[in-house]
C-alpha cells in the first residue's frame, strides 16, 4: 500500500479522545483505562455470542459477532478505548497455515519448519482473507461511542512464529528456537515474510478505522539479548518505520512481555509511542527509566483483579499514584483471565476514574 491514510471522522475527533492524548503524551483529566482481554469467557454475553457463532475462528471472521463482543465490555463499564475482536493467529490461517482452537488446548496449527513449508506461505492472500477484520474495524468506528478509541493489533513476528512452528502454545518455545538455533537463514526468512504481512495488515487496519494499534510480543521475554535484538527488536523497529511512513498519526503501543530492563532499550530503538509494561515491572523504575521516553501502560496483575478487594484497590492505587502524573494509560499487566469476577472490573474502573492526578 502506498497512500497515505485518514481515519474517518466523527463527531469528536480522534484527537480529543482521553486515550489518544494519553498516547500522544498530552496531559489528560484523568488517566485512561481499557484492558488486554477485557472481551472474553469472564462475561457470561460473551459465552452466549460465542455458543452462537460456531467456533471461535467464526466468531472473529464475522463481523456481526465480532463487532458485538467487542462492545459488550464498553457498554458494561465505559472503557476509554475498545480493542478489535480478533486474535494474533489469524495471520498463519491467512498465510495458509489454518488454525483451529481446542476447549482446554487453545490454538492448533499444523507445524512448519522447513524451508519449502514457509516458502509455500502465500503473503499475496493475507489482506483479502481478512476483509471480514477490515469490515468489523469499520463497523466498530460507526458504533463505538465518540469518546471511545479503537486499538487495531496483531502478534509481532517472534510470538506468532512460535505458534506457527511450534503448532501450539508451549512453556519455553522449544520448536521456534530449535529452528531459530539450527537454521537461522530459514527461520529469518520466516520473520521477514511476518514483519512484512504484519505490516500489511495493520496499514490496513488503519484504513479502515484504527486510531491507535497495538502490538503483542508475548513470548519476548524467552529469547536471550542477541536473539531478543535480531527476532523482535529489529523486526518490530522495521514495522514502525513503515507505520511511520504510511499512516504517521496513528500512535503505536509495544508490548515485549517479560523483557525486564530491555523495556528502555526496546522504546528507545523501535521509536514506537508507549509500551506496555508486565506485572513483574516495578512502576517507580518506570516511571524513572521509561516515562521519560514515552507513554507507559500498565500493569495491575490480572490475578489481583480477581482477587479484588482491598488488595485490588492497594495495588490499582500504587500503579496511580506512582505512573498517574506522567504520560499513563491504566491496564493490565496480561489480559483478563476467565475466571475474573465481572463486579471486580466494575469496581477497578469506578477506581481508576475517581482518581485525581
Ligand atoms: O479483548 C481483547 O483483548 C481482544 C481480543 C484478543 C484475543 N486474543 C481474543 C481471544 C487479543 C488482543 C488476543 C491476543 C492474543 N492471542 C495473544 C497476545 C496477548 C496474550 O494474551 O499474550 C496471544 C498469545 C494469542 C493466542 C491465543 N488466542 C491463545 C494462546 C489462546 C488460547 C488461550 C486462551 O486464553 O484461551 C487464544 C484464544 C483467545 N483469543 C480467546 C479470546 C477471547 C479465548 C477463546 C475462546 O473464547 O474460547
């Protein structure tokens, strides 16, 4: 794609959202909050949507459904952003590897780790296999409230690699650094095609009505630091460079998950906007190290959500009153989990908007 982009507009501009001036490092009335998953099994409507739609590839491809569950979590607690209803592992089923998601498994793919398997990948047929995600992001743009920003996203080209070569979730990601380790000109040429359709997709995505995407690595804290340099810092300093260039006002998030001190590092090369820091970062150095080079968000721990109470109310009033005065937006440190009490979300938002700066 070579034209430059503009989003749609609407009775509030995009510019004047809580959410975008956040990310813009613009001083806000009050942080803004959304959070990773807040679409999913914890809200019994997102059950029944999805009993409706077949499979959970079906409920994604549809842009009826997905535009619902995505709004159901902003209708329930006004949230200042919505994230598209999708999943990183729509890019293999595109590429022409297909998925599939098994009840206690999660996702299955067929592997692949040769050569002549990742040059049979088809990056030509990427855009139009996901036209029903393009038709949701509008879809959602007509929808959403004005005061409400809606994220794009996709998987960064390490995290999804690991899917596609491991052909499932595993603990230490043995099947991707096996090939990574014993051929790397093969497994490279796999990274390459990723930072290119990734790209692709979310120039896309922008097209069709995404004001700010974010970008989901969640397997960066696996690799060790000339790995983590060559497999996500470098692809994802590619892919911001063309966001850059295609679409220059629409703000980008990282989220290297469990990356520790290279969370700066990862800022300071990839020049992207704001980084979404895991639980296990301790928001004074964040706010120290990491605020200063752009907007933080983060990082209540999805399991004190749960907890709720006064352990919930401690810890969101730590990350507040520590993140809250610079450029913040407030979230998870990972997404939602399913057994979340839906009352406790309620009450984490009523929190964060009370809070004064
Ligand atoms: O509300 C939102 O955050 C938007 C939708 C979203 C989903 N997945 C929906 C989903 C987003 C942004 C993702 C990202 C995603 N998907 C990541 C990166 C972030 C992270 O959580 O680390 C990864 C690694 C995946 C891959 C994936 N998708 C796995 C490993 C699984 C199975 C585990 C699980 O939680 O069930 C999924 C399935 C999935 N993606 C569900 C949802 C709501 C649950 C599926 C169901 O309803 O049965």
């Amino acid at each position: 794609m070579t034209s430059k982009t503009a989003a749609p507009s609407t009775a509030l501009q995009s510019s004047e959202k809580r959410f975008l001036k956040a990310l813009r490092g613009e001083p806000t009335d009050r942080p803004p909050i959304w959070l990773m998953r807040q679409a999913g099994r914890y809200l019994p409507e997102y059950k029944e949507r999805r009993a409706v739609a077949g499979s959970f590839l079906d409920l994604c491809y549809t842009p009826e459904h997905a535009i619902e569950v995505t709004l159901q979590p902003i209708r329930r607690f006004g949230f200042d952003a919505s994230i598209l209803f999708s999943d990183i592992l729509v890019i293999p089923d595109a590429l022409g590897q297909p998925v599939r998601f098994e009840e206690g498994i999660g996702p299955v793919l067929e592997p692949i780790t040769t050569a002549a398997q990742i040059d049979a990948l088809d990056g030509d047929r990427v855009l139009d296999h996901l036209m029903p995600v393009f038709k949701t992001v509008s879809g959602l743009r007509a929808a959403l409230p004005d005061e409400t920003a809606l994220i794009g996203f996709a998987g960064a080209p390490w995290t999804v690699a690991t899917y596609m070569v491991g052909g499932r979730g595993s603990p230490d990601q043995g099947a991707a650094k096996a090939l990574g380790y014993n051929e790397p000109e093969t497994f490279q040429r796999l990274i390459d095609l990723l930072t290119e359709v990734t790209g692709d997709y979310l120039i896309a995505q922008v097209v069709a009505g995404a004001e700010a995407l974010q970008i989901f690595d969640t397997w960066a804290g696996s690799l060790p630091a000339p790995y983590f340099r060559k497999w996500c810092l470098e692809p994802m300093r590619r892919l911001r460079a063309r966001l850059a260039d295609q679409c220059p006002n629409v703000p980008v998030i990282g989220f290297p998950k469990g990356v520790g001190a290279s969370y700066e590092t990862y800022i300071r090369e990839t020049g992207i906007n704001a980084i979404s820091i895991d639980t296990g970062v301790d928001p004074a150095w964040a706010a120290k190290v990491l605020q200063p080079l752009g907007t933080v968000q983060g990082n209540l721990d999805p399991l004190a959500l749960v907890a709720g109470g006064e352990t919930m109310r401690e810890s969101a009033l730590h990350i507040l009153d520590t993140l809250g005065h610079g450029p913040f937006v407030f979230n998870l440190g990972h997404g939602i989990v399913p057994h979340t009490p839906p009352e406790h979300v309620g009450e984490l938002v009523e929190l964060v908007k009370e809070w004064k700066p």
